[in-house]
C-alpha cells in the first residue's frame, strides 16, 4: 500500500494535467454543439455520403446534428485517443523510471520482493487511469448539464465502460514493455496508442485489414458501433480483458527475472 501511495504521489500532477486538458476539451466540445447544431443539420446527409470517410468515423450510422451522433462521432473521438495516451504513457513508465532514475537500487534494498513491487505499481496504473476517466466523465456531464442537453442512456455507459477497459489494456501492453526497458520509453508509447487508433481506421476501410479488428481495442470500444448497436462486442472485449491479464502477469515474470541496472 506504502509503493501504490508513492506512485500515485508522484504521478498526480501529470493525472491533474491530462485530466484537465482532454476533459476541457470534451467539455468545450459539447458546448459548441448548441452553436453549431443548425448548421449540423444542413450537413449531416453531406458527412453521410462522403464514402470510406463517413464509413470509418461512424457519419453513414449516425446524425451528428443530435447530440447522441455529435457525442458519439466528435467528442468521443477526443475522450479516446486522449485516455489511450495516458495510459500508454503512464504504463510505460512505472517500472523503467527506477532504472533510468538510479533508484532501482535503493528500492530492491527494501524487504519487498519484485512480484510484490511489479504488482503495486501495476495497481497504481490502474487507479490512475480510474481517476482519469472519472475527472473526464465529471467534465463531459458538466458539458451537458451547461448545454442543457439531458444526459444520455445506456449506450453513454457502454461506452466509457469499453474505454475503461480499452485504457487498461494499451496501459497493461505499455506496462509490459517497461519491465523489459532501462529507459522510460514514453515516445514509443505514445506511437503505439496512436497507432492502435490507425489500425482501427485501418480495418474498417480496407476489407483486407479486417483482422486488425482482433489486434486493435479501439475496435471494441469504438462510440459509433456502442451507440448504433447499444452494446460492446462481448468477444473483442474478451480479447481485450485476456490481454491485460496476461500483459500485467507477463510483466511481473519478466520483472522478477531482470538483471536490473542500479
């Protein structure tokens, strides 16, 4: 519990600084729907039948001149992309910092084995990413509520419970590379959330590519699919929740074996 406190310590000032910065920007973009959404309506069967593009970002399924579609095709686009990074970057530092930081020495000196160290601080990951996506929700709500929008079902639900566990999952793969690394790899990271973003684009436009659907969990978490459908994929969420479990176990075997660098 002494580790989990620590990390959550060291890392509450980055959690306060992307919270704010992609829950601001939810927040901005749910009050500009009331501005935009005359001019929304005049351009909804236009966004509709712009082909691959509409295909790919939900705009054939959806009305973007409603809040659900608008929701669903814009603001959640930035609530995805955001928390991924977080977590991404967030995963992939946790273990390495010790090494490249010169503290790794100083913390295996303590009566903790690195199971038990690998393990809190994967727990850390995963509150930090909690709390993230409860400040964002706090902020999107607050976006309705000043729009006077009325909230939204189920389908709102479904989704942020998919990107909880899509977060989890980019934060576990991330984890697993710190415990293999000397250094913070925070670059990389960030490339591969991003990259698990094109794959999704990627699979819905080339039918070729369709089983990146298996490899990318933006697939399972996508908005326009939760909100068309009203409800996740029970089997890419599957894929998902067995990556992570075995993502953070792997993490903890590769940790106890390491030659670690002081």
């Amino acid at each position: 519990m002494t580790l989990l406190c620590h990390e959550l310590k060291m890392n509450v000032k980055s959690l306060w600084i992307w919270a704010a910065c992609v829950g601001f920007s939810c927040f901005g973009c749910i009050l500009l729907f009331g501005g935009l959404r005359k001019s929304m309506e005049g351009m909804a069967d236009a966004y509709a039948q712009m082909g691959t593009f509409s295909v790919a970002l939900g705009l054939d399924r959806l009305n973007v001149a409603t809040i659900e579609g608008f929701y669903a095709t814009e603001v959640a686009l930035v609530f995805a992309i955001g928390g991924a990074m977080f977590a991404a970057m967030t995963g992939a530092a946790l273990l390495s910092k010790e090494e490249e930081g010169h503290t790794a020495e100083f913390l295996h000196t303590l009566p903790f084995g690195r199971i038990y160290i690998a393990g809190w601080k994967y727990a850390a990951m995963a509150v930090l990413v909690f709390f993230f996506d409860a400040i964002c929700l706090l902020w999107i709500l607050a976006g309705f509520w000043m729009a006077g929008e009325t909230a939204l079902g189920l389908e709102f639900w479904l989704f942020h419970g998919a990107q909880l566990l899509m977060q989890l999952e980019v934060g576990s793969v991330c984890f697993l590379l710190s415990s293999v690394s000397a250094k913070k790899q925070t670059g990389a990271a960030l490339g591969f959330s991003v990259l698990l973003y094109m794959m999704d684009l990627m699979c819905r436009i080339v039918p070729d590519l369709e089983g990146l659907r298996y490899v990318t969990p933006y697939y399972y978490a996508n908005a326009a699919d939760i909100f068309t459908r009203s409800e996740v994929e029970a089997g890419l969420a599957g894929i998902g929740i067995g990556v992570t479990v075995v993502c953070a176990f792997l993490a903890g075997m590769v940790y106890k074996k390491r030659d670690l660098q002081s």
